[in-house]
C-alpha cells in the first residue's frame, strides 16, 4: 500500500492525515471505521489468481492500512508494521550485507544497543557506538565506510538532539543509509524523511497507539523500492504485526495530534517547574531555551514533545524516598500513552546496558524520566510536589 502524495510540512494537513487515517475505505459494506480482519488466509479466484491478499503472515488489510496512515503523515512511500518497536528496528538490520558497519548513537535505547551488540556477536554486522553530538566523532565514524547511521533523536533518556538533515547528507556523502527512530516525538512534531533520512522506525507501543495498551512497531521507507525490501524481509522471517493490534493502534493514531497537543503543553510547564527546583541540578527537554539541542530542536521538529528528563540532587536513599509515593506519576516503563510515567532509566529501561555504557552514556543513578500525560497539569505538578516533599 503506497502513498504517492506526500504531505505537505505544514502541521495542519498532516493532524488532518491522522485524524482521518483509513476513515471511510470500506469498500464492503460503507463502514465509516475499517473493520478487523482476523483471518490467516484469503480464497483464491482460480487457479493461479491471486487476489488482493492470499495469507496473514505476507499481508493483511488492517496492517497495510496502519503502514500507509504512518507513511502518508511521515511522508514515506510505504512501510511494514511489526510485532513490537525491536522487531522493526531489527527488521531494517536485514538490509544490511554480512559484517556491514552500523553507526549508532552511545545514548540510544537499551534494548536496540543490546539488539546491536547481539547481531556483531553473531557476526551479522559491525556496531560503533559514539556520541552523535561530537562532531569529531562522526567524522571519524564516516570515514570508516559504514552502510547505515542509526539515529535517535530526541534521544532516550537525555533527549540529546542530533540534526537529521546534516548527518543525513554526511551519510549520504559515504554512501550509508540514515534510519531515524522517531518514536519520541512521532510525525506530528517531526518528519525525519522530509529532512533526508532513509528511513523511519518506530516503538508504536509509544505516542502511535497512546494507550500503553499493545506492543508494535512500524518501518517506514523513504523509496517504494526499499519498502518492498522491507516487506519481503517481513515476511520471510514473520516478524509483522498482529490485525488486532494493528486495528488498535490506528484507533489511537487518529488522536495522536490531540493528544501530542494537551501533553506537551503539560510538559513544558513541568519542564520549567523542575527547571527552578532547587533540588533539580539538570532538566532534559528540547522545550528549554537552556537545552543544548534547543536551536536544532527549532529547525527540525515542530515541537518539543512530552518527555523530559531530569537530575535530582540526592543519594541513593533520597531517590527511594521521592519515588515512594508518586501518586498520578506511575512508577513504570515505557512512554506516550495518555497516562503519566516516571521511570528511573539505569534500574529500568536501560538496564541491559552494563555500568560502564551507561556512564559513557551519562545515564546517571539519579536520572528520572517522566511521560507526561493528559492529566490535568495542576495535579501533575502537584504529585511532583509531593514527591519532592518527601526528599
Ligand atoms: C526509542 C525507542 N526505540 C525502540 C524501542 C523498542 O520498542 P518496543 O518496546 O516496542 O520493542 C523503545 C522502547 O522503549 C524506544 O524507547
């Protein structure tokens, strides 16, 4: 399934792509909402005629229609959706040959550092991990003939931004791929293929769905020719999505401008009510004119986005008690969905980093994390209040 006209840049079109994603396509029976199809295999119309679909695994239409809204708002040509965010980033690894070296940010999601460290075991390919902010760094990285540069950015947990259009045309410039995780942000604050990279992935599990309801992922080509690689690579290995959840997260898809809307302006007065705690020594949020990432965060994305992290000034004991009682703020993983979170990155999502990359990473023992949610910002902030009372 193919979007061959892309958005334009501009916010409203796009909230207006997602608000009415597959609305109306029921060619059956006029269903204003696409129904579920759950079923693994399709009638063939004769022998040797295959009609739209013929099994589950290779195609389904509730799948293809997800891939398409996400591909339309992020304007790609096409994508797969796939079980969980892990899957999709893996699946992009399938474009590389044998021992091809991946760039990758020091600062990235654990679990993908955890994926690349993995396959170079394997000797599937070769990972560097350097920090994307040093411009030494890539250099000598480029010079080294990756095939593809990973990018991450706003950046989970520090919300280090890396600028896309630049390193795009320095990747470019070597001859390798620039794939973009855009799951902290989504494609209603930024558009990483409209601003050179090759491609998009996304954890949906996050702001796609919004719900903390399904584990997904989704990959996004720039060009129809390497999403059919995609797809193929999707189906020979049956790494794609399930109907069910592709149904639910493009039920939350449709709110993903309303909801970015209300979180992030929650957000950013969290932001600034850390920002003067005096038991804050750091605030992580493009939001902020104090950011280092603050002047690409105006030139690429749209927004800030919903999360932020902050450094509290305590000890190990302090930390305890501040997170005993975080009221409307669960204590938990993972991120985007409509409810608050606060997680406590070295103990929980980046835990399969060892000690010493999570150092090189900054990950540092009082480090928090919140997704902010939809909430009423006064009991946000009053929750934090409590928490900080209790330090
Ligand atoms: C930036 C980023 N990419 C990828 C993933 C992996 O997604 P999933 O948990 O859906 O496999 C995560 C998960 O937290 C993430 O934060």
């Amino acid at each position: 399934m193919t979007s061959e006209t892309p958005p334009t840049p501009n916010g409203t079109p796009n909230a207006t792509l997602c608000a009415t994603a597959q609305i109306g396509v029921d060619s059956a029976y006029g269903a204003v909402i696409p129904p579920l199809y759950l079923s693994s295999t399709y009638k063939f119309e004769g022998l040797g005629k295959i009609g739209a679909y013929d099994y589950g695994r290779g195609g389904n239409p509730n799948r293809d229609g997800l891939a398409q809204a996400v591909a339309q708002m992020e304007g790609g040509a096409d994508g797969v959706v796939t079980a969980s965010g892990m899957a999709a980033i893996d699946l992009v690894l399938n474009l590389l040959a044998p021992e091809q070296l991946v760039i990758a940010p020091h600062d990235c999601y654990g679990g993908t550092q955890r994926l690349l460290n993995a396959r170079q075991q394997q000797g599937r390919l070769r990972v560097q991990f350097i920090d994307q902010s040093d411009a030494a760094a890539i250099a000598n990285a480029l010079g080294q003939n990756p095939a593809m540069v990973l990018v991450e950015t706003p950046s989970n947990p520090l919300m280090r931004l890396v600028d896309i259009a630049r390193l795009a045309d320095a990747a470019h410039g070597v001859g390798a791929l620039l794939v973009c995780d855009n799951t902290f942000l989504s494609p209603a604050r930024q558009r990483p293929l409209t601003l050179g990279a090759d491609l998009v992935v996304h954890s949906a599990t996050k702001f796609l769905n919004g719900h903390s309801d399904v584990v997904g992922g989704i990959a996004i080509a720039k060009t129809k020719e390497c999403a059919k690689r995609l797809s193929w690579w999707a189906n020979c290995t049956g790494t794609t999505g399930a109907p069910f959840d592709s149904y639910l997260i493009l039920r939350g898809l449709r709110t993903l401008h309303a909801r970015m809307d209300v979180q992030e302006a929650n957000a950013t007065k969290i932001a600034h009510f850390l920002e003067a705690h005096p038991r804050v020594s750091a605030v992580h949020y493009p939001g902020l004119p104090s950011c280092t990432g603050f002047a690409i965060a105006k030139k690429q994305q749209s927004g800030p986005g919903a999360v932020l992290s902050f450094t509290l000034n305590t000890n190990r004991d302090g930390l305890g008690a501040f997170l005993a009682n975080t009221g409307l703020f669960q204590l938990a993983e993972s991120l985007g969905g409509t409810e608050s979170l606060i997680c406590h990155p070295a103990s929980m999502t980046h835990r399969a980093m060892d000690q010493d990359a999570q150092a090189r990473a900054g990950i540092g023992s009082t480090l928090l994390r919140l997704s902010v949610g939809l909430e009423r910002n006064e009991d946000q902030v009053s929750a934090l209040k409590t928490m900080f009372a209790a330090l």
